[in-house]
C-alpha cells in the first residue's frame, strides 16, 4: 500500500493514467459498438465464422505491421502519440458513427473501424512504454504495472458497460449504434487534449534516439525490427513470458467467441436480453480484473520469497495463473449454463490480468528504454494474432449455439501446457542460480 500511495502522488504518473483511463474507456465504449453492430444487429445471422471475419478484418492488418510502428515508436515523442493519436481517433470514431447512420456497405464500414484500430496500435503501446518513464524506481514497476494497465482494462471494462447502457437505453436500431459511437469519440477527445498537460519530451524516448524526419525513420524501419527482436531473444525472461502470454491470450480469446455466441443463441431469447448477458460477463470479468490487480503484489511478492536463489516471482505467478485455468475453466464451462460461466467469466478475467500484469514487468524490466516502443509493438501484434487466431478455431469447432465441449476442454489443455512452459524455465534458472552460487563459494 505504501507504493501504491508514493505513486498516486507521482504528478506525472497520475497524468499518464488519466490518458489510459480516459482512452482506454473509449475503446470500451468502441468495441461494444462495433460488437452490438455486428453481433446483435436483429436483421444479421451471425455465426462465429462471421465473428471471426470481423476480428480478422479489424486486428491483422494493422497488427502485421505492428513492429514497424513500434520502430517508429521509438524514434517519435511518445507524448506527441498520445496526443495526436486520440485527436485523430476521435475524428474517425465520428466518421464511424456517420457510416453506421447511413447504412453504407460493410466493407466502408469495416474500413473505417480499421482506422480506428490502426491509430489504436501507436496509442496502447506508447502508454506501455512510456510508464518507466514517471515511475520513480525500478521497485516500483510491479505496483504500476497492477494499477496502471489493470486500470485501464476497467476502464475499458466501464466504458463497455457506458455502452451497453446507452444501446439499451436508446432508441434501438443504428441510431443507437451511432449514438455508442458518438459516446466513444469524444472520449477520445477529452484523452487527447489530457496529453497536453504534459511537456513533450516528458516520455521519452530520449533526444539522441529521435529521428527528425519521418522518411529516415522509415528507411531504419528494418534494421530496428531486427535488432528489437534480437535484444529480446537475448533475455530468456521476457520471450519466456511473451510465449506465456500469447498462448494465454489464444485461450481468452476462444472463450470469448463462445461466450458470444453463447449470450447471442442459448442464453436468451431476444436481442436485449443477449445483449444485457453480454454486458453482465464483461462486467463480471472486470470485477476479476481489478482483483488481479489488488492480488498480483502481494502474489508476486510471496512467489519471490519461494523461488530464492532467483528473486523474482513474476514468472512464478504467471505459471500459478495459467496452471489455476486449467484446472477450473472446464468444470464451470462445460455446463454451459450462464451462472457458471459468469464465475468462468471471473475467474479468467483475474488470471488473464494478472499474468499481463507480470508479463509487462518483465519486458519493462528487461528490455533497454531505446527498444522497448518495439518490444511492446510486438507484444501488441502477438496479442492480436492470437486472438484472431483462437477465434478462426472457434470458427470451424463451435456449432451455431456455441456449445462445445471440445473446445473448451483444448483450451484448458493449451493452459496447462502453457503453466508448463513457465515451470521449466523457472525451475532452469534456479538451477542455474543455485550452480553460480555454489562456485562463489568454492
């Protein structure tokens, strides 16, 4: 609690968490738009191969290109990114909302969205690998890491909630939709104009990595990729922990094409009572995210204790996270009933935040400040093609009411596996840590 008091009172650290708060609602409030608009629309059959389309249209593209952005990352002012990047997010949420009026062709529709997301790919990671930057010790980055990224999924989580209120409360149909989309955009705006209130150069990266023109920093787009991946593959702790999370992050997103498809087609009869199942799972496993967030600490700390000679418990709590969803997710999924789906909900909400938790500490830990805009683009991209991919598989195994037992039980066998990953290389590097001590000695 005392790190947690020395960081509120961090002027710039509070500044860079009223970006993500405000931006990351946003997002909330845009997803649940794009989800209600695809998903719930009365007049569209959606099937999760449809679901699966629109992730694939709205996430690969841009994410492909993700370390690429990240090599420019970290040759732009991060706090330049923030601003103008949620300034011009704004500007094309308002677009979406126009479109969404006009009942134009879905692929315009699509075009846009992506817009939206692309701008989104500069925004998150910059917020990642800005945060050492107003944090006053190294110590200290376990607690900024459970309050900061884990507020900001709250936050995406009440701006999710924002929408669902509004949809249902509105006059249905694609006015409401746009009225969502509207609600997104200007929260997009107050995020942008919030940037201000930090110095430009505040967030790094440092001068002498700037890049004063963009064509130069396009031309080194390549070299920087590479060697950001070599950096990274040198340190065994954070692609350890990027494989974790990615293979995690598969899991989640198969869940949530089920749950989809579950609150959509078995769970209710209309389209508001899907929809206001949706919005009582988003909000359970917001609850599971903040509770991530008060756990994680304490856990890690604990873990640390444990795991001596190596005094780091992050990777532990990561394996403790992945190891407790594959032994709970079946026996509250497999009913297929909402009750023990929402404690599902929860659940996998708390060990998906906590291992992110961990993961960024790690990388942010690791990884020198010059690559870190990168490491993070990257992280961001293996985030999202999992997450595409989890939900092409759901695709061919789900039937159309989203019930199937086989998916959900390769999914907690993928959390096993993954809760195994991370054992040996814990148990690898306190051996290691154990050999290096024994030779000091002698």
């Amino acid at each position: 609690m005392r790190d947690l008091r020395v960081l509120l009172q961090l002027r710039d650290f509070r500044r860079l968490l009223a970006i993500r708060l405000l931006s990351q609602s946003a997002d909330g409030v845009y997803q649940v738009a794009l989800a209600t608009y695809v998903v719930f629309s009365p007049e569209k059959e959606t099937s999760a191969a449809a679901i699966a389309s629109a992730m694939a249209v709205l996430l690969l593209p841009y994410s492909l290109l993700g370390p690429f952005a990240g090599v420019l990352l970290d040759r732009w002012r991060r706090r330049q990114v923030l601003l103008y990047g949620n300034l011009l997010r704004s500007g094309l949420a308002a677009g979406t909302a126009v479109l969404v009026l006009g009942q134009v062709p879905e692929w315009l529709f699509y075009v846009s969205a992506l817009s939206v997301t692309a701008v989104n790919r500069f925004v998150l990671a910059g917020l990642s690998a800005a945060l050492p930057r107003v944090v006053d010790s190294q110590e200290r980055l376990v607690m900024a890491n459970s309050l900061s990224p884990t507020a900001g999924t709250l936050a995406a989580t009440a701006g999710g909630s924002l929408a669902f209120i509004v949809r249902l409360s509105g006059p249905g149909g694609t006015s409401s939709d746009a009225l969502v989309v509207l609600v997104g955009a200007a929260l997009y705006l107050i995020a942008g104009l919030t940037a201000l209130l930090m110095t430009p150069g505040l967030l790094g990266p440092d001068p002498a990595s700037l890049q004063p023109r963009l064509s130069a920093a396009l031309m080194s787009t390549a070299r920087g990729l590479v060697a950001g991946v070599r950096h990274l593959l040198e340190r065994r702790d954070p692609t350890v922990a990027l494989i974790a999370m990615t293979l995690m992050r598969f899991c989640y997103g198969a869940l949530t094409v089920t749950v989809l498809m579950l609150c959509r087609y078995a769970w209710a009869d209309t389209e508001s009572e899907g929809l206001a199942l949706l919005g009582l799972a988003v909000g359970v496993s917001g609850a599971g995210f903040f509770a991530a967030a008060v756990i994680t600490p304490w856990a890690v700390a604990r873990l640390r204790a444990r795991t001596a000679p190596r005094p780091d418990g992050r990777l532990s709590w990561v394996m403790v996270c992945a190891g407790s969803a594959a032994f709970l997710e079946p026996g509250l999924g497999l009913p297929f009933e909402p009750s023990p789906m929402l404690v599902a909900a929860f659940v996998l909400g708390l060990v998906t935040q906590g291992a992110k938790i961990a993961t960024d500490t790690v990388v942010q830990s690791s990884i020198a400040d010059e690559f870190r805009g990168r490491i993070f683009s990257l992280y961001d991209v293996l985030f999202n093609v999992a997450f595409v991919g989890a939900a092409a598989v759901a695709a061919v195994i789900l039937p159309p009411d989203g019930t199937s037992a086989a998916l959900l039980i390769g999914v907690a066998l993928l959390y096993a596996a993954t809760a195994l990953l991370v054992m040996f290389h814990v148990k690898h590097d306190q051996e290691n840590a154990k050999r290096v001590d024994v030779s000091r000695e002698t």
